[in-house]
C-alpha cells in the first residue's frame, strides 16, 4: 500500500486551542519558577559559610534587583499573551510554532537574568543579551499578534482590538530597545534604563493615533 501524498494544506489544518494555551501558561510559569534558583543556590552557599543574612542581601543585591525585574517582565508578557488568547479557539501549524519560538525567549530570560545578576553589571554584551531578550519576546508577540489578525476565523477575535494590540506591542518593543540603548551608552544607569517601560501607556496612545486606531468608549 502507497503511503497517501502530503497535502500542502495541512499547514492550515487548525487544533483546539485550549491545549496551546494551557501549555504556553506551564512554561511561562516554569520560567517564572526558574528566576528563583540562583538566588536559592547562593542563600546555601552563605549559610555553609556561616554568614550573615545582611552579607547575603549585600552581595547579592544585583541579582536580586535582575530577579525583581525579570519576575514582572515575564509577568506582563505573560498578561499580555493571556489576553490575547482569550477568544482564540483554534490554532494552526503555523501558529503554533510561534507561540514555540515565543516560549523559547521566555524560558531563556532565566539565562539571562543569571547572567546580569552575577556577570560585570558593566558589560555591555551582558546587558545586550538581557534587554535583547525581551526585545525578542515582543517582537514574537507582534508577530503572534499579526497573525491572528490575517486569521480572525480562529476565533472570536476583534481585528480592531488586535490592531490596539498591535500598539502595545510596538510600544514594548520600541521602549525596550531605548533602554538597551540608554543602558549601553550610560553605564552607570544600567538596567535602570528598564524603568523607561513606565511609559507604555503613552507609547500606545502614541502608536495607536499613528495606525488610525480610534480610542474605544467603554
């Protein structure tokens, strides 16, 4: 018996959406989880040598401000991604393997904070790789974003509200690459720069009125 011949459509072939969205929360939360463990490792580390409490939050103050950071990052990516989900019932192929490389950059932001919180604080590869994951991660976003906006038949999805979305994505993205930018050339800011995201509300209203996007009236 001949095996049938791949349909090319089958990339269009769509799933029950619960399962991509129950998944994705696992591995956020997982990421989430995994922030704490090198601050974990280093209270050991203290204890064994009988130090103090107060060395502990001294030398480790950086590790716990890229921990602090990281934990709300991830948390407002993972809001951002759960509203964005909530009327999808169906995913495709395509979609599916987004939402992946969209994971990816999230489970890699452990790696990174790690990275910033006990590498030079002044070294300009470190922050690139830090603030450049979580450019990554909006941009994965968008792209996620965008695709449903070609695709509203996956769900009950409002091409208006996705456009809305579509702001706020640029306005994380656009804000994040300021702070790399910032945190770069001013070393002694550092990952201070991050704090620029405070603007995010005035991003989107900006980029909304760029794209046309009428304010709704609730």
């Amino acid at each position: 018996m001949t095996s049938p011949t791949p349909d090319p459509r089958d990339d269009q072939h769509t799933y029950a959406g619960e399962r991509v969205k129950a998944f994705a929360d696992a591995v956020v939360a997982i990421a989430m989880t995994l922030l704490i463990l090198p601050l974990m490792e280093s209270i050991a580390d203290v204890a064994a040598s009988d130090l103090s409490a107060e060395h502990w939050f001294a030398e480790h103050q950086q590790q716990l401000v890229s921990f602090v950071i990281s934990f709300v990052i991830i948390a407002m990516f993972w809001v951002n991604h759960h509203r964005m989900f909530a009327p999808v019932h169906r995913v495709t192929n395509v979609l599916i393997w987004i939402v992946v490389a969209w994971l990816l950059s999230i489970v890699w932001l452990p790696v990174a904070t790690a990275m910033s919180g006990q590498m030079d604080a002044d070294d300009p590869l470190v922050k690139t790789v830090y603030i450049g994951s979580m450019i990554l991660a909006s941009l994965l976003t968008l792209a996620q974003r965008l695709y449903l906006r070609r695709h509203l038949d996956l769900g009950d999805l409002d091409r208006t509200e996705l456009t809305r979305g579509v702001a706020v994505d640029l306005a994380m993205s656009t804000l994040f690459a300021i702070a790399l930018v910032v945190a770069v050339a001013v070393p002694a800011v550092g990952y201070w720069a991050l704090f620029v995201m405070w603007l995010m509300g005035p991003a989107q209203l900006l980029i909304r009125r760029m794209l046309g996007v009428r304010e709704s009236r609730r």
